[in-house]
C-alpha cells in the first residue's frame, strides 16, 4: 500500500477571501466572498468475492480548479494490486481518475482513493446587473450551451413558446434572465423523484432539483443565452452566462431550488463539473452528468464495488 500525506491542512476553516476580491474589483462581474476549505476522499475499492478478477478498469470524477474553487491533492492510497492511476480531461473541464488493476486474486480487495483539499468560494451578486446583456456572438466553447442536452429540450415549440412569453416585456437582459427564474421557481414545485427533464418538468409542474434547473437552462437557451448545470455533490445549480457593458462575458450562478438566489451563490460543497452534455470514452451516447464506470474483462466470481465520493475526517 503506497499513501502519501501532505501536512498543514486546514479543514473546514472559513476564511475572508480578501485578495480574491481585490483581484476581482476591476471586474464587472460576480464578486467572491467567503471561503471554506474542506477534504474529501474519492475512488473506488473493488473486492474479488468468489474468484479471481482480471482487467479491471474503473473512473471517478474528481473536483478541479475553477474561478471560485481551488484543489490540490493531499494525500493518494492505492493498494499493491492497482497497476496505474491517471487523470484525464473531458470537455467542459470535467477531470476523471482512471484506475486500472491487472488482476485481483480471489478474497483480496484493491483501492485506489485520493483525498483533495477543496476550497470553495461563496459568491456575491454582480453590483450592477443593469449592465449585463444577451451576447449577439460567443466562442464556440459557450456557444455550446446554447445547444439542447440530453433532458434539457430547449428547441421544443412549447418551451421556446414561454421562453418568449416571460422575457417580452422586459427591459435589460438581468430582468429577462430574473424573469425566466423566477416563473421556474413559482409554478414548478418542488418533489423529490427520478430524473425526467425540462419538457416533463413543464408539463407535470413539478420535479428536485434538476427539473427545476434542466427547466431554467432551457427557458434560457431558447432565448439565446447561454446557461448551464453546476454539479456539487447530492445537488446541482445553473449558471448563466452574459456580457457586461464593456463586452466580458461572465458565469453567473443561481439557486433554482431551495433558498432563493439569483446572482449569488453561498454553498460551499465542492464543484464535481459544469455542464450537461458530455461526449464519455466509455459511453456511445452523449451523458448528461458524468458518472462512476467499472469494466471487468473476466470475473470469476461476484465482485463487489465501491465508489467513495466522502468528506474526510470530518
């Protein structure tokens, strides 16, 4: 068993991100607040119950870097029996861990876990909302979140149909994108069930968490402003995404179920990924969020898997 262990970590410490801000002052956009610094241990520990494995393949999704999250490893444990660890990129920043174990004789268990030091930013409104407007032209990068994802029907006529009925007599982008929000908000309920989209959403009047978001990001992309999902664990968030008045684009967060927050952002669980339509190696259709993947070429008995995705030592 290989561990390594980096030492002064600080767990759960809130802090004010000072520097951040000043950094961000010139801005026009959304502003960092607070932060809090966590550990969290993701991987996998697969168990040869009854006969030997072979061939053993497995990835995880690990948090990364963006504007209001900072990670660093801090501490690696892989078993004797794990032949290599890696990390790749998927589009839209999304950052897996592949482990691979050549073989695994019966009644010994393998791991691989790595624990990231995370710390995450709350965030605080833009100053003047007034300014924003819909961009006429993106890069391809976010052009791609104008597009329709798997469950988020923005193309169907009955969405682009509210789409235009909730923004038509508002004024500046922000009112438009507040509008779309709040409609969601108030005349989606919120219950608790299995994934079924924007368009049965729309048509049910209620749906958690990602109803309400695939419904907002959809109503959006029908008005051509570019929105996505934010995955943190046990929920997820849209973002928006607009110019400022000297032409910046900028992601802006939102809260579509729970507390009301529009602009803002205060939870500090750590991002997974950003978007909802991935292009995965080991999947043939498009995935809306990136899941855990196992492949065993030969089992010989029953093997039992675990992916971990936990705080750790807290």
């Amino acid at each position: 068993m290989r561990i390594v262990t980096a030492v002064a970590i600080c767990v759960l410490a809130i802090t004010s991100t000072a520097q951040a801000q000043l950094e961000l002052e010139s801005e026009n956009g959304i502003k960092l607040d607070k932060e809090l610094t966590q550990r969290w241990k993701v991987g996998m520990s697969i168990t040869a119950a009854a006969g030997p494995c072979g061939g053993i393949y497995g990835t995880a999704t690990v948090p990364t870097d963006w504007p209001e999250q900072r990670v660093r490893v801090v501490e690696e444990d892989f078993s004797s029996e794990v032949s290599n660890v890696k990390y790749r990129t998927l589009d839209n920043g999304v950052k897996q861990m592949l482990v691979s174990i050549a073989r695994l004789e019966a009644g010994r268990e393998a791991h691989a876990f790595v624990t990231f030091e995370v710390t995450k930013s709350s965030i605080l409104a833009p100053d003047d909302p007034t300014q924003f407007k819909i961009p006429k032209r993106v890069p391809r990068d976010i052009g791609k979140f104008m597009a329709p994802s798997p469950f988020i029907e923005s193309r169907h006529p009955k969405i682009k149909s509210l789409a235009r009925d909730l923004v038509k007599d508002k004024e500046n982008a922000w009112e438009k994108v507040e509008s779309m929000y709040d409609w969601v908000r108030e005349n989606v309920e919120y219950v608790n069930g299995p994934l079924k989209g924007a368009m049965a959403a729309l048509k049910d009047r209620n749906g958690d968490c990602e109803e309400l978001t695939s419904l907002f990001i959809a109503v959006c992309r029908a008005n051509r402003i570019p929105a996505r999902t934010v995955w943190i664990p046990g929920h997820c968030y849209p973002e928006f995404y607009l110019h400022d008045k000297d032409g910046t684009g900028h992601w802006i967060p939102c809260q579509a179920a729970g507390t009301r927050d529009f602009g803002s952002m205060p939870d500090h669980r750590p991002i997974l990924q950003k978007g909802d339509n991935y292009r995965v190696p080991e999947k043939r259709k498009p995935q809306r969020y990136v899941a855990e993947f196992l492949k065993i070429d030969s089992a010989g008995g029953k093997p039992q898997v675990k992916f971990v995705r936990e705080l750790a030592g807290g």
